[in-house]
C-alpha cells in the first residue's frame, strides 16, 4: 500500500508530540474501508486485500509514516487539565492530497502512549463503528468533519464496564491540531512554540491570512468564523457533539472526536444524551455558547502574538470573539430558512423570519415532534393546505399547534418569488430523509458485538451515503424509534 507521507508536524520539534509505535493487535481483520476517500488523497490500494488489516490495525507501518501522540491541555467540563495528550491514538502522517491539501492520517484504539494516563490505549468496537458511520454520515450531509478511511477489528477485546471486542479506527483530517493544542503550550508560557503551532496552522489550514498586516488577528478571526459556521450546521441538523472540550474542538473548523455525540430524534431545547454531562454543559441549546467559551480559550492562547502592548491584544481578541455572536446567528439563520424554503429577505424580514422559525422549534419541543421527520415532511407541503398535512400533523401530539404555524408559514410563502414547485425541490435537496438515528446504530453495534455479524452495520452505512434521497424499500431507515427503541444515553469510547 502507498501512501505518499509528506509529514511537517514532525519537524515542530519533540515538544510538540511523542514518538511511539502501534502496539500489534492478535487478529486483526479489515471491516471497512473507503475506497473513495482513498482515491480522494491518492493513496495506491493495489495490495490492500493483502495488507489492509495489517496497516490499519498498526500491526504493519507503512513506509514513510513517523507515528506520534500529539500533545495537547484542554479544559474538559470546564475544568483545566494541562496535560492529555493522545492516549489511545497516533498521528502516522500527513499527506499531501491531489487537491494541493494537507490531510493527517490518524490511528484510533491503537494501543498506549506517554499520555494514556493509565489507559489501556484501545477501543472498543463500539465506538469505532459509532464513529465510521457518523463521521461518514456527516460528510454526506455536508458538515466539515474529520473521515473515516478504514475500520478493523483486532481480534483481542478490551476491558470496559465487560469485556467487549477491540477495533481500530483510522481517521483524516485537514487537521488534528485542536484549541487544547494552543493551551498545552501558553499554559507552560512557551510562546515561542505558541507561535510556531500558529505559524503551522496558519500554512497548513489558513494560507489565506498569511499574508495579512496582522496574522495572528486575522487567524483568530478565520477560527471563529470556521467555528460559528460548524456549530449552526449541528444545530440545523439536530446534532449533539456532546463532548465540546477544548481538546475535542478542532482548529480547522471540522468536527472531531464522536464519543457520546447522537442526532435528536424528538426535539427539545436542552437534550442531552452524554453519560457523563451530568449538568448539560454541552446540551444542544448550549452548543453555540460553548463555541464561543472555547474560541475565548483559544484567544487567551494567542495573546502576546497578537500585540506587544497586553491592552491592545485584549482589545483585538474582543473584536474577533465579538464577531462570533454575529456570524453565528446570520448562519443558523440562512440555514433554518433555507430549511424551511424562505429565500427571499430583506431587513425588515428578518426578525419576523426569526420568530417564525424559533416558533416552530417551540412548537416542535411541546409536542415531541421528531426533528428530521418535521422537516422532511415540511419540504414535501404545498402552498395551500392538502392531504399531505397529514404526514406532518401525524408528528405532533397536538395538530392544532402545527396548524396554526402553518398557516403563518404560508403567509410567508407569499412572499416568495420560485414557484412552490422549485421551492420543494431545494427544501428536499437540504433536509434529509436519513440520518444516523441512535437506535439504528445501535442495532449495528449490537449485530457485530454480539453476534460478529457486520451486516446490519453496511447496509445502514450504505444508506447513509445518500441521505437526501428516499431510498426504495429502506423506509425503516427514516422512521423514529419506536418507545423500547429510544437511546436515551450515549457513551464515550474510554
């Protein structure tokens, strides 16, 4: 197998990462791999029935890979913690793709490092198909996040809370430097190696502001409009990362690190579904204030590169994180109209489009009414009121309220230049008909722990793959779960 390794995080200097080499697996054997991503990062395949397994569990490195643990702090629930690190995964590489991006290649289970803090290094398999399928997913459905190239299983199971079967998953990203990267150096105050860390992200992730009169500010900036676009995405679809540390947010702007992250099925404001957000921190109405918690983190970090003068510096930090509150909103608002098929606007429209919209939410939170399927169903209504209402109506537990906001949602279609056709049609091309629901993930877990059967887990990744689409005889797939089916708690893989 030949990856064309071009690895520039390795000349940061040893302070920046460990060097430590994949502890081999017993029988490691490949469940997935994607073809596609591959060919999108030019990486020959020709052997890959014969080494796949090999090199995707660590047990074979291949040649010109430089296997190390990055470095890095973060404040988990709030708290600060100056020293994580991968403890279970290493970074084999970067490469240079056809598409003149860099890209790291990043094994995940894959045994311990410095940084284990006691851990055995591994992961479960669970978590490793959790993440193939919803990182796989979210890509699909157009959300910046990190890929899933490869899946094995190892042959060894790994001790939790039973023993269950170990996997290893192999990742990519255009980055794996996260906000906790930048703390674990200010909180030794080596700015030196802050400044190198900016510099490589900078070349790597914003060429664009390189050249800037001020670049640490204009980088800053570039962050925080990457991670107010992210969170609005997230939000528009439903989706609880639920786990925003600063060492699970990436400085790319993509999403990384899917522990206990899960899609709402019945909408409410504050659902949480993370075992260990005892207190909703993360819950998904505080996704976007998270957000900007994180990117304060970040500026703290940058600091002295921003001024020599510590007043000035605070005073260019503010004017960036201040534009996050801003940028935020006019996304999530350009997405949920977009949704709901309201294209045109001027400003007097928008704060009558944003109560329109939060009223739905509300609506949508008082009756249970499941999130994909709300508008899934919206997209296919026409202008006036007809049978197809029904599909809608049949998501709320008291129709009347929905009723009544339709009502005000067709007034507002008057507005609308496209014909209702057209307007249909770009409604279903943004709201999916599928999503990764917990309850199908978990079968798929549940099919391959259990019983070794990868069936159910290619099959509903293969109807992941084209979500906005209905597919013939997968209806089961866009369905909520019923009562005995409902996911009420999600885990992180450690």
């Amino acid at each position: 197998m030949q990856i064309p390794f071009n690895n520039r995080y390795v000349t940061l200097g040893e302070e920046f990462f460990a060097r430590a080499r994949p502890t081999p697996v017993k029988q490691p054997e490949l469940i997935r791999f994607n073809d596609a991503l591959a060919r999108e990062l030019g990486i020959s395949t020709d052997r890959l029935s014969a080494m796949g397994a090999a090199v995707f569990s660590g047990n074979t490195l291949p040649e010109g890979a430089e296997p190390v643990a990055m470095a890095y702090a973060g404040h988990q629930y709030g708290n600060f913690v100056p020293q994580l690190g991968d403890g279970r995964a290493l970074l084999l590489g970067e490469i240079n793709g056809p598409d003149g991006a860099r890209y790291g290649i990043h094994l995940k289970g894959s045994g311990p490092t410095r940084f284990s803090r006691g851990g055995d290094g591994r992961s479960a398999l669970g978590p490793v198909l959790r993440e193939y399928l919803v990182s796989e997913a979210m890509a699909k459905l157009n959300v910046p996040t990190t890929r899933a190239l490869a899946a094995v299983t190892t042959g060894e199971p790994v001790a939790r809370d039973r023993l269950l079967p170990g996997g290893v998953i192999t990742r990519v990203a255009s980055s794996f430097v996260r906000v906790g990267t930048f703390q674990y150096f200010a909180a030794r105050d080596d700015y030196d190696a802050v400044k190198q860390l900016a510099d490589y992200v900078i070349e790597k992730n914003y060429p664009q502001v390189g050249d800037s009169e001020k670049p640490y500010a204009a980088f800053l900036k570039a962050v925080v409009d990457r991670q107010a676009a992210l969170i609005a995405r997230w939000m528009q679809l439903g989706f609880i990362h639920g786990v925003m540390n600063t060492d699970n947010m990436s400085i790319a702007g993509e999403t990384i690190d899917y522990g206990p992250c899960a899609f709402m099925d019945a909408y409410s404001h504050d659902q949480v579904f993370s075992s260990i957000d005892r207190h909703g921190r993360y819950a998904y109405s505080n996704q976007p204030s998270i957000g900007l918690w994180n990117l304060t983190r970040l500026a703290e970090t940058l600091l002295p590169l921003l001024d020599e003068d510590p007043q000035t510096a605070v005073q260019v930090a503010q004017e960036a994180l201040e534009s996050y509150a801003e940028r935020y909103q006019s996304e999530w608002l350009a997405g949920m109209r977009a949704k709901c098929g309201l294209t045109v606007c001027s400003d007097a429209d928008i704060d009558a489009d944003k109560a329109l919209l939060e009223g739905l939410l509300d609506v949508m939170a008082d009756n249970h009414a499941d999130f994909t399927l709300t508008f899934y169903y919206l997209s296919h209504l026409a202008d006036q009121p007809s049978e197809q209402d029904n599909d809608l109506r049949a998501q709320f537990e008291n129709p009347a309220r929905i009723d009544a906001w339709l009502e005000k949602w067709r007034q507002r279609l008057g507005l609308e230049g496209q014909s209702d056709e057209v307007r249909r049609q770009r409604m279903q091309a943004i709201n999916p008909v599928y999503i990764p629901r917990n309850h199908q993930i978990e079968a798929a877990i549940r099919a391959a722990e259990d019983q070794g059967d990868f069936s159910v887990f290619h099959e509903l990744h293969t109807v992941l793959q084209n979500p906005y689409v209905q597919q013939e005889g997968k209806d089961s797939y866009m369905r909520a779960p019923e009562p005995e089916e409902v996911v009420q708690v999600t885990f992180c893989g450690t």
